[in-house]
C-alpha cells in the first residue's frame, strides 16, 4: 500500500454552499491543503477531470434488475418487491415542487398527526437564507434548530454508539451515477444508507430497488427537498408523506428514517408523529462536521481537494472520537460519486485501525427488518409514542396550530417555500430533470 501525500495550492474559494449551516470547515480561510490518503486507486478518474459543470450523462447501467415478486433475502418478513412498471406518475405529486396540501393523502396525513398523540411545537417558520437571515430564530434555544447552532433533541441519531464505526450515508438519489457507486459498494462488501427524494426515487424506481434488495438501507429526504423549516406543517407532512408512499410503492415497505433537508426544529416532532426518526450526521463543532462539502462539487463551490482536506479532518477527528460517527456524502452528481469511489472509501478501507463500514440502523445495533416500518418487529427498534393526549385542531401544539400562526399551505410563508432552495440545490434539480427527459 503506497502513502500519497498530496498538496495543493488553491486560489480564492467561493464562500457559499448547499449547506448553509455552518462556516465549512475552514473554507474562508483556506488557502492551501496538506492532506494524506493511505492509499489511491490506480483506477479512479483523476482528481485534475473531477471538474464541476461536467456535461450531463446518461443514467449508468445496473448490474442487474430484480423481477417484480421477488422476496427480499436481507429483510425477514418483507412483502414481494413491487412492479415498478405499474407505477402511474399522474397519482403524485409534480416532481421537484413542495407538494400541495390539499390532495386526499396529504389531508389523512394531516387527520393521522393531529391524533398522533405528538403535540408539534408552536415553533414559527424559518425564511428562506439560512442563518444569517433568521438571527432571532438562531438564537432561540427553545427553537432547538440545528442548521443554527447544532442544537440536538436526545432524539435525534447523530453518532453511531461505538468508536470507529461509521453509519455511512448517501442523500438525494438515486441519480445517474449511483450505479456507478452501488458497484463499487458491492466490490467492497459494503452497505450505506440512501435518504432518497420522493422525485428521484419515481424518476428512478428500479435504482431504488436493486439498493433495497442488496441490503442498503433506505430512509426519507423528503419528496422535493425543500429547506423544511421554511415550510407549514401541513407542507411538511405532505413532504414526508408523499415520499414514505413512493418508497413503500417501489420496494414494499416504508422507511422508519428520515433526513431533513437543512436542519430540523418542529419537524423532528411531525417526523416522529409520522414514526420516522431523524438522523442527521456528527457534528464536534462548528467547524468540524462530518459533511465532507461533495455537494459543491459539481457547481464549483467546493474542490476536489477542499473535500479531501474535509474527509483528512474529519477521518483524523473519527480516530480519535470516543463514540463512532456519521458523514454526510451524496449521489447526486458524478463528481460526489468519483470522489468517493476513487479517493474516500480507498483511504477509508486503508486507514488503520479499521473503520467499520455500516449502514446507519446497524451501526446503532438493530437489524436491517428496522429500518422499515412492515418489518420492524419494535423490540429493538421501538416505535416512538407520543405520550400526550390527541389534540384538537387548531389547539396549541397541534398539526394545525404552527407555521406562523396560520397552519395553511396556500399563506404567504408557504408560498415562498419554492424559493426557499439555496441556489446550488436549485440548480441541481433542473440538472437531474434535464436527463430524466434525454
Ligand atoms: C426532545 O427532547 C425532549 C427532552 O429530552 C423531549 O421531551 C421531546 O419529546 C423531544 N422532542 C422530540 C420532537 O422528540
Ligand atoms: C478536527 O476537525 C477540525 C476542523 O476541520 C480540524 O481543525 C482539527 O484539526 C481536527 N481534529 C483532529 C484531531 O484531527
Ligand atoms: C409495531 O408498532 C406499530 C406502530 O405502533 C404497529 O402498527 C405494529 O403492528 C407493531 N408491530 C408489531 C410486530 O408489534
Ligand atoms: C403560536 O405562536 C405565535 C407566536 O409565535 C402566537 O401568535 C400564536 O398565537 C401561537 N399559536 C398557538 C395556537 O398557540
Ligand atoms: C388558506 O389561505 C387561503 C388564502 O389566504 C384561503 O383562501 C383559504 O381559504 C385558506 N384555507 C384554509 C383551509 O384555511
């Protein structure tokens, strides 16, 4: 196994990312990066031709389809896989747009909420511009937001419990190089957890499959990734909603996970109230979060060798942890995924001591049955209950109560839901829609 040590000299770097969270890892500041990668792959694409606004390209090819009917052998007691063809796009929503509230599903949604048990904080929404423009709401520790300030609900998955173990993620497939990935997956004997959108998923539906049905986890991103707290609980229901009936229509069975678009606050508890729970990834400190900044790849806000010296961080942070970890990566776009095929996962599989490689439900102890609502015998995965009495609409905690005060998708907050994506993400989505029709 041959040492790469790699420097770089970069010019200025774009302030600015998919992720408003949080200063990146020292993103202003960096002008240079030093960074070591235990070994390389003489295979991978060069890191010189990871280079963002890459032309768009075709879906990649799977290895293999599975038959509709087949029975999934890595979740006991799973129903036969769905037929894919059969799915009729018109009976959901328009794709990459917050979904309407006012459909029949999304209305039973709402009716199951409010007599969840959950009682929803009144907690306003966010506008659009991430913390800089919600100070007051940053501020709020009652709010308990964690885009702002990292603020964590005792349940909230953020870790995997034991040292070294890593819940490996994957968001916003699946997309057209994710096959490229789940290859080097199975190369490596290795299994992720995919939070998928709704949109990807019935644009995609046979991607999501073959990932079930070779053990991958697969959990909710909402149906078109929204900046969720910028959304009425009735808007987040219908988000989360729509993309656990899309999922269960193309595998089976429904996600009992869930990662929300730009940080949670009320929507942890809608999450709960809807038996999905919230995982989001490790965060030591505001500047070192187990987000490796991919995303920006492809529009050229992070480079290649920003997101090794992210990935050089965070690996020397994980060795050291006391508990292991999640990091935050993507299959969105090429360049995320030939960043991790080619230079992460070696450097990962090379590093010693061993990181153990998990999917997130296992890296907490449970079986893969758990991660999905028909299988999950509750034993180990125990459903969350909400404890309080079913509230009447419109009664303080309620589904009906919050969103600033007016609880109605079509109010002005909710209209600014579209406009809420930051530019990148907006970006994205008319890349992907482009190839879904080429
Ligand atoms: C957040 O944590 C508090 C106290 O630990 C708990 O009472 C509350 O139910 C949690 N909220 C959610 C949405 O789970
Ligand atoms: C952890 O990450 C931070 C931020 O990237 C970095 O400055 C620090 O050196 C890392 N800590 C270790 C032990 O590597
Ligand atoms: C697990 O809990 C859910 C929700 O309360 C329930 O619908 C389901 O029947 C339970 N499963 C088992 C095997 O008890
Ligand atoms: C929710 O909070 C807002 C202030 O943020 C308040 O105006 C409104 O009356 C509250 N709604 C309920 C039902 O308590
Ligand atoms: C929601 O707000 C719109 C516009 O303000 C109004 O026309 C509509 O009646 C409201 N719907 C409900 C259910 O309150």
């Amino acid at each position: 196994m041959r040492t790469a040590v790699l420097a770089f000299a970069a010019g200025a770097i774009v302030v600015g990312a998919h992720n408003p969270l949080q200063a990146r890892q020292g993103a202003s500041t960096q002008t240079s990066f030093a960074f070591s990668l235990a070994t390389t792959d003489s295979t991978a694409i060069p890191l010189a031709s990871i280079v963002s606004n890459a032309p768009s390209q075709a879906t990649q090819t799977l290895r293999t389809t599975f038959a509709p009917g087949t029975i999934p052998t890595g979740v006991s007691g799973a129903p036969p896989l769905p037929n894919a063809a059969l799915l009729v796009p018109s009976n959901y929503p328009a794709l990459d747009v917050v979904v309407p509230t006012d459909s029949p599903e999304v209305q039973q949604w709402i009716k199951d909420v409010a007599t969840s048990g959950f009682a929803i904080p009144n907690i306003t929404q966010t506008v659009a511009g991430g913390c800089p423009a919600n100070l007051q709401a940053a501020a709020d520790t009652t709010r308990c937001w964690w885009t702002c300030g990292g603020c964590v609900n005792s349940t909230d998955i953020v870790s995997c419990p034991d040292p070294l173990t890593w819940g490996s993620t994957f968001d916003d497939g699946p997309a057209p190089y994710t096959p490229n990935l789940l290859q080097f997956l199975e190369e490596n004997n290795l299994r992720t957890t995919f939070f998928e959108v709704g949109s990807r998923v019935i644009s995609r539906p046979l991607i999501t499959q073959y990932q079930y049905m070779t053990n991958h986890q697969i959990a909710v991103h909402t149906w078109s990734h929204p900046s969720l707290t910028t959304l009425t609980n009735e808007q987040i229901i219908g988000e989360l909603g729509w993309s656990k009936k899309i999922i269960k229509d193309v595998i089976g069975v429904t996600p009992t996970h869930f990662r929300p678009p730009f940080g949670v606050d009320r929507v942890r508890a809608i999450a709960a109230a809807m038996n999905l729970k919230t995982v989001i990834w490790t965060r030591i400190s505001p500047e070192a979060t187990f987000d490796t900044d991919d995303f920006d790849l492809a529009s050229g806000v992070s480079t290649p060798s920003e997101v090794l010296q992210n990935w050089d961080h965070i690996k020397d942070n994980a060795t050291v942890l006391k508990t292991g970890f999640i990091l935050l990566e993507h299959d969105l776009f090429q360049q995320s995924v030939d960043i991790a095929t080619g230079y992460i996962y070696p450097d990962a599989l090379a590093h010693q001591p061993p990181f153990k490689i998990q999917t997130v439900i296992e890296c907490m102890h449970k079986p893969l049955n758990d991660a999905y609502i028909e299988t999950n015998d509750n034993s180990t995965n125990p459903v969350a209950s909400g404890g309080a009495p079913a509230l009447s609409p419109g009664a303080s905690g309620s589904a009906q109560a919050t969103g600033g005060g007016s609880g109605n998708s079509s109010s002005s907050n909710g209209k600014s839901a579209a406009t809420c994506v930051a530019p990148p993400l907006a970006l994205v989505f008319t890349f992907v829609l482009t190839m879904a029709f080429f």
